[in-house]
C-alpha cells in the first residue's frame, strides 16, 4: 500500500497532491535496534523513482544522554567538559552504529540525513531539516518554492540566493565571459531578489533605479 502511494504521488501532475520529498523518521532512543524489518523493506522495494528521501534521525537527544553517562565516568572532566565533548561523543555513537551506513547500503538508499534533537519543545529550531530537503530536491523550481514558505528563515534565503547566483557570475566573471554592466547587474539583482518573495526586497529590487551599476 505504501509503495502505491507513493508511486501515484509521485507521478501525478497535481501540484497540490504531488509528493516532493518523504521524511523517514528513525527515532534513536532505541539506536541498537533503528533499523527494523519496516525501514529493510521500505528502502528496499520502494522505488521512490525522482523524489528523493531524507531519513531523520529523530529523538537524537537520547544519545546525548547517554554519551552524557559515558563521559561522567571519566575522572578529571568538569562540568564545562562535559558540556563540550558530549555532542561529539553522541555523534561517535552514531556512527559506530554504522546506522547511516547500512542504509546507504539498500536497493533504495535515502538521499541524505539529519540528526534532530529535542523536537518536542516549542520553537525547538528545524533549519537543518529545511536544509536537508531544500538540498535533497534538486531542482530549482522547487527549492524555490520551499523556500518560499520559510518567512522566518531568513539564512536559508540568502544560502541559496549565493549556491545559485551569487556563484554563478562569481564563475562567469572568473571564465570572462561576463561584461560588467548595468544590465548584468540588474539581472544578477533580480535573480537574487527571487529567493526572498516573502520581503520587500523583490519589490525593492525591480523598482530601484540601477544607475549605480553605471
């Protein structure tokens, strides 16, 4: 049944019912048995074809927990210490589980990552959830209209208004094949101005008289 939704999703021409990206969430408050018969199975007959996977790697902050354990009984360590090094010894656990790395493994491997940690608090931040699967699409158009949903999350804008222009004519103009002029500089302006829809910088930006570029 899962593997039907998700090829009928997958394939329709309707925006609205369309599935652009699935959330595979793996909780690690039981990280020696994450992987189960349900995750072998999904990532191993469901063909997702051109929509890509992100697996989350959820409740992450129970292996914070217990690296926590691990590291207080090492003598010497004050409680400064053990604030620095439990994020990396939890991220040691991880990968010694070697989680990731199986996955990577099947018929129908994830695309891509992410650790979240604390979810259940109110605000808790999610940017690098909205990174992952703004990376993991690909296509322009539609990490464009991710990221036009993001009113709050000003740093993914300007990430992506650098990866896909910034960059662009940063490389053209390295290769020469970019004459510096006002129309150019409108242009790169305009195309920048695309990846916050949710300011007045696209407004701005289209109606700003652009004879400082002369």
């Amino acid at each position: 049944m899962m593997k039907q939704f998700v090829s009928e999703r997958a394939s329709t021409r309707e925006l609205d019912e369309r599935v652009h990206a699935i959330w595979y969430c793996i909780p690690m408050d039981e990280y020696h048995r994450a992987i189960t018969t349900a995750e072998e199975r999904f990532f191993s007959e469901c063909d997702t074809n051109n929509v890509p996977v992100i697996a989350v790697f959820t409740k992450f902050d129970a292996l914070s927990a217990i690296a926590l354990g691990e590291l207080r009984s090492t003598p010497g360590l004050t409680r400064e210490d053990l604030f620095e090094r439990t994020p990396k010894r939890a991220k040691e656990i991880f990968a010694k589980a070697n989680i990731w790395g199986r996955l990577r493994e099947t018929q129908h491997p994830p695309r891509n990552y992410v650790c979240l940690a604390n979810m259940n608090i109110d605000k808790e931040d999610c940017g690098p959830l909205l990174e992952c699967t703004t990376g993991a699409l690909g296509d322009e158009a539609l990490q464009m209209l991710l990221i036009s949903t993001q009113q709050t999350n000003l740093e993914l804008c300007i990430t992506y208004a650098v990866k896909r222009v910034s960059l662009a004519y940063i490389e053209r103009a390295c290769q020469g094949s970019l004459q510096v002029s006002k129309d150019e500089c409108f242009q790169m302006q305009k195309e920048i101005a695309r990846w916050f829809p949710h300011t007045g910088v696209s407004q701005m930006i289209v109606s700003f008289d652009n004879h400082w570029c002369q």
